[in-house]
C-alpha cells in the first residue's frame, strides 16, 4: 500500500495550464472570504427581512465559523486519501448548492442550516486550496505564490464590505449569497484543469470524526457563552480539551491523525502554528476593538471609522507579494519576527499613545500594523507547508486554517471579557495594547525557530 501521494511527473503544471489553475484556485478564494465578508455586513438587512433579533441573526456567521472549524481537518485527511482536487471541487459543488439555499431561505433557520452546509465545503477548500497550489506550482514559486494568496485574501477582505453596500444598494439581501452560484459554477467547469494526484488507501476511523466534531463545536458554544455566563462556558471550554485528549487517545497509532502529530513533533512546523494562533489572536483583537476606538475615543461616525479601517488591508495588500518573494532570499524566521514585532508595534502604539483627534496616530499605527501582519502571514504560511512532506499537504493546509480560526476565536473571547469586566472607555485601549503582547509572542516564537529553519 501507498504511503504518500504520488508526485507529478514534472515540477507543477506547465504553462499556460499552471496560470489557469492558479487562477481558478484564487478565484475559488476569493468567493469564500467575500462571502464571509459579506454575510457580516447584512445581518441587520437579514434580522429586519426574517423578523429575527440581533443576538439570534448572528448565528447565520457563527454557523458558518463552526461548520468550518469542524470540516477543516478531515476535509485535509480525506484530500490525501482520494485526492486533493476531488475533494477541492466537492467543496465548491457544495459551497455553490448551499449558497443558493441562502439565497431562498425564508425563515432564520433555512438560513443558518445553510450556512453551516455552505461552511462545511467552505473547511474543504480551505483546507486542500494550499496542497492544489503546492501540486500546480514549481517548488521555486511556492513563496511567491503565497505572497500572492495572502495579497488575495486581504483585496478580498477590505472589498466585501463594499461589495455588500453595493448590492444591498440596489436589491435585497439573499442576492448576496446568489453571486456565489455563477462564480461556483465557473470554478467548477473549470476543475479539470487542476493538478490530478492520487490518493493513499487509508482508513478513516469514525469515533475520532466524532471527538473532532465535538471538540470544535464544546469550544466555540464555550467562547460564545464565556464573556456572560463564565462558569458554563469554561466548563463547555474544559470539555472541549476533554474530547481533544479523548481524539489524540483514539489515533495515538495512526499514520496520518486528524490533529497531525506526525507533523507537529516538527520544530519548523510545531512553532509556526503556535505563532499563527498567537498572530492571529492579536489580529482578532485589534480588529474588534480599532472601530471601538474610533468612535467611542474619537467620536467617528461608522462611515467615518471605516474609511479610517483601510489603512490595514492596504498595507497587507501591498507588502505580501514582496513578502513572498523576500521568503526565498532571507530566513523566514526572521521575517516572522520582523512581521510580528511591526504588527505589536502599531497595535500597542495606537492602545498606548494620547489620541490624536485627527486619527494621524491611529492611521500610521494601523498601517504599521498591516505591513507587519503581511510580512509575518506569507513566510509563516511558507515555512509551515514546506516543513510537511507533500504527501501531508492536505493536513498541512487543513492546520494551517485550524490555526488562524483557533487564533480569531480566541481573540474573540478574550476581547469578550475585556468589555466584560473592563469600562467601554479604556476597553479598546487595553484590547489594543494586549493584542500587541499577542503579536509579540508571536514574533519571539518566530525567532526562536531560526535554529531549526535549516532542516526544512
């Protein structure tokens, strides 16, 4: 039996079939960051249209958080059994079917199930969206090409919420999910031309499916009820770590577990995903409590806070190609540092210095911060899907997601009971200034894996 996935017989695809790959991959990418941008920006249009409260609407992008959350690591598991693309492209055929059950829901309920479907083939193409790149591009393009994919993710992000305006402009909200199925479509006509590899015959065992599902969904009911009820959402937390111990018992023997031990027991890839949660946690932080800051400390109107929002995914935009491309010159570990010591820089900066009630202060921190957040993503996504043989790509990439959701969730908690426990008028400022100390684990985690930077 097979132990790895077959290579390709040359080095990535040729031209022009490796550009067309590349492009339906990114495409792919795009329609799940817009649509998770977009679905945030609806909720109210959503809770007037259904006659739903507020607190009851978030659950349409709760549902989706969890359902990704749950799918990202078996989605990576089963790519590697019977292929990256075929599963790649059951993600998109499902994402584009659940997208039009958005669409044509007509109570909260059809929505929110919706969503958790439409999220669970939103996990699959997290989690095989990296391995099919790694399979279409030539081993010398891989950090470019990450580059490439951090810049994507972050145009995507800063366009959805005017995407959103604009449509909501013109027609009503179910419109917003009904953009998904032509570019779905398209994805899918065009699959074909996505690497092919084969897959290795392996079992996957049904309880450990059980334990992972458990795992997430005891974690994110914990965090969503932690800030209000604190005993029953730390206890919801413990017996999320409960059902993580219970899954590394029930695969403490597999070749290739869910939680992807195999993988882990390496430094490179073992401190690259402990900075990403740290990264991540701060980014999640500071991105919570920056429109708190500008209009409960600076008085801005929300139209006026988020134009001044931009700063942050401009500056990731544009320093994540030359990320990408300084990843094959310079030890990524020291761009990581850099990246995360830039990115506690500008968040501690606008948490710790008087507020400027031109916003000067706060934009050139937020800046600072976008370019560190972009120079740490792409050489930390490269070192952490390099340090995995290719034939775990899958649960590489599948990590690679778990990390960033485990990060921004909590983050979310943790910013949850800053405005717990802490007056609205100095919560932004201490999220800020935490967010910040997250960042900085996160560059000193970084440096601290340039010893082991050698062996990947």
């Amino acid at each position: 039996m097979s132990q790895s996935i077959l290579t390709l017989p040359t080095d990535g695809l040729p031209t022009p079939r490796r550009h067309v790959a590349i492009a339906v991959l990114l495409l792919t990418l795009v329609l799940v960051v817009l649509d998770s941008a977009i679905a945030n920006i609806a909720l109210p249009s959503i809770a007037a249209s259904l006659n739903a409260s507020p607190s009851d609407t978030v659950w349409v992008v709760s549902s989706y958080q969890l359902a990704v959350l749950v799918a990202l690591l078996p989605c990576g598991v089963i790519g590697e059994m019977v292929g990256p693309r075929r599963v790649f492209l059951a993600g998109v055929a499902l994402f584009t079917l659940a997208s039009a059950g958005c669409a044509f829901s007509s109570t909260l309920p059809m929505l929110v199930a919706a969503r958790f479907v439409q999220g669970l083939g939103g996990g699959a193409i997290m989690a095989l969206g990296i391995m099919n790149l790694r399979f279409s591009v030539p081993q010398r393009l891989l950090g470019t090409i990450i580059g490439v994919n951090a810049m994507t993710i972050a145009i995507a992000s800063a366009a959805g919420p005017g995407i959103a305006g604009a449509i909501l402009a013109v027609t009503s909200w179910p419109w917003l999910f009904a953009v998904n199925i032509p570019l779905g479509i398209v994805v899918l006509a065009s699959g074909a031309v996505l690497a092919r590899a084969e897959g290795v015959a392996r079992r996957l065992d049904g309880k450990a499916l059980v334990a992972n599902t458990l795992m997430f969904v005891l974690f994110f009911l914990g965090a969503d009820r932690v800030a209000q009820t604190p005993v029953s959402g730390g206890l919801l937390i413990a017996a999320s770590v409960v059902c993580l111990l219970a899954l590394l018992r029930i695969e403490r023997r597999s070749a290739a577990p869910l939680v992807p031990i195999d993988l882990l027991v390496t430094p490179a890839f073992r401190a690259s995903v402990i900075a990403s949660v740290c990264c991540f946690t701060g980014q999640m932080l500071g991105l919570i409590a920056l429109p708190f800051y500008l209009q409960h400390r600076l008085g801005m109107t929300a139209t006026e806070a988020g134009l001044y929002m931009m700063p942050w995914p401009a500056a990731v935009a544009v320093i994540a190609p030359i990320s990408g491309r300084l990843a094959n010159r310079v030890k990524t570990a020291s761009l990581c540092a850099a990246g995360g010591a830039l990115l506690a820089i500008g968040l501690a900066s606008v948490g710790l210095l008087p507020a400027d009630p031109r916003g000067a202060t706060f934009i050139i921190g937020t800046a600072i911060a976008g370019l560190g957040f972009g120079l740490f993503q792409t050489p930390n996504n490269r070192i952490l899907l390099l340090s995995a043989p290719k034939a775990r790509s899958g649960a590489a990439g599948a990590m690679q997601g778990t990390a960033r959701l485990t990060g921004q969730t909590l983050g979310a908690i943790v910013i949850a009971v800053i405005f717990a426990v802490v007056p609205l008028a100095s919560a932004p400022e201490m999220a800020l200034v935490l967010a910040g100390a997250f960042a900085g684990v996160a560059a000193v985690v970084s440096l601290g894996r340039a010893q082991h930077e050698a062996l990947v």
